[in-house]
C-alpha cells in the first residue's frame, strides 16, 4: 500500500500517548510523513503554523484548547490544512459542529488502519470523508434541511452564542459549558450576557426557555 499513497505530511492531535503513539507508527508505515504529535488542541495550531502539514488529524476532547475551536480556527487561519477528525465521540452535536467548523473527514477511532490512512489522502485533495456510522446521519440532516442553508434559531446570534446557548439549554453550566467548547469561563460568561441581551431574556431560565421553544436543548 506504500507505493500507492502521495508523499504527505500530518500533524497527530490526541491527548492520549499510547493511541497518538500508535496512529503516527499506522500513518509513517502508510508512507504519510507525522511531521508533529501534539496533546492538545493549540499546540495543533502552533504545529501547523511551525510545520505547514497537509492534514492535522484531530480528536474532539482535549484539555485546554478543544477540537471543535481549533478545527474553527484552523480553517479560518490554515485554509490550506485540512482537519480529518479522528474520534470516540458519534453524537450528532459534535459531527455538525465539528463539521460547521471547517472539518473536511470525521472517522471514529475504531476505523481501520488502511481507511484512516486513505481518509488522510482523500481530506488532502480537498475531498471529504465520513465514517460509516456517521455518513447516513449527515445524508438524513442534509435531506431535513439541518445543515449549512437552512433557517437557524436566533439570527441575531453568533455562531459561538447559538453554540453555548445550546449547551445552556441541555442545562450546562458555565465551567462545562467552557470545557466542551474550549474556551475560559470567562468567555463564556461574556457569552451568555451577551445572549440574555439579544434574545432578549432577563434570566438565564428565561433564555432557556426561549431556547427550548426552538428546538434547542433537545438531547
């Protein structure tokens, strides 16, 4: 299989050793150059402005900067890097924000070695890749009208507000809230002022309420 894999050069995010370990020795076999093997989600973004990698192969749930915001933040300040999302998470919330925020593959890690390594060349050529038990999920959101081009709740909010608003609708509170999304608690507090005065909702309950009638919330 070597010989049939283009010269390429990745960057392995995965706050775990041993899989980290182990996904760079499947990918250098392969013939895919692991030019950095990072822990967590800014030390992604630090490696690809260092290293200039064709894929950043990223899990979701890292401490510190989270997969989702570094995702979000590659795509903005990387174009030309393409994130292949390598995780244990299958819910629907992470698959569409882990793709709204500019993901071009998402796999679980129980994939197979040749498919993830075939998933790091197709994401390379500007194509996108879903894993199997993923892909029937974005076809069905798609039909529904659930993704990009479809009416969102709250207008008035910012992709990051409807995000935490969500999660404060699930009945997060603000340290969770900032831990799934990657962000301070601060941050999050500024969010949510901002929210409670846009929507505009005097409590926090009142917002969730509000929230809920919308359809957001639902777990």
């Amino acid at each position: 299989m070597n010989g049939d894999l283009p010269a390429l050069r990745a960057v392995v995010a995965d706050d775990h050793p041993v899989f980290r370990d182990g996904l760079a020795m499947i990918l250098r076999e392969r013939g895919i150059e692991v030019v950095a093997e990072v822990a967590d989600g800014q030390e992604a973004l630090e490696a690809a402005a260092a290293h200039h990698p064709d894929v950043v192969l990223m899990d979701l749930t890292m401490p510190g900067l989270g997969g989702i915001e570094a995702t979000r933040r590659l795509a903005t300040g990387h174009p030309a890097v393409a994130v292949l999302v390598l995780t244990m998470s299958e819910d629907d919330d992470s698959l569409f924000a882990a793709l709204r925020a500019g993901a071009r593959g998402y796999l679980l890690k129980e994939a197979a070695a040749d498919d993830i390594a075939r998933a790091v060349v197709t994401v390379a050529r500007g194509e996108t890749v879903l894993g199997a038990r993923v892909s029937n999920r974005v076809l069905d959101a798609v039909r529904g009208g659930m993704l990009l081009g479809a009416p969102v709740p709250f207008p008035r909010l910012t992709e990051r507000e409807r995000e935490v608003l969500e999660l404060v609708a699930r009945g997060y509170q603000n340290a969770r809230v900032a831990h799934h999304l990657g962000l301070s608690e601060k941050t999050v507090r500024n969010h949510v002022s901002a929210i409670l005065a846009k929507l505009p909702a005097a409590t926090r309950a009142e917002a969730v309420a509000l929230a809920r009638d919308e359809g957001l919330g639902a777990q």
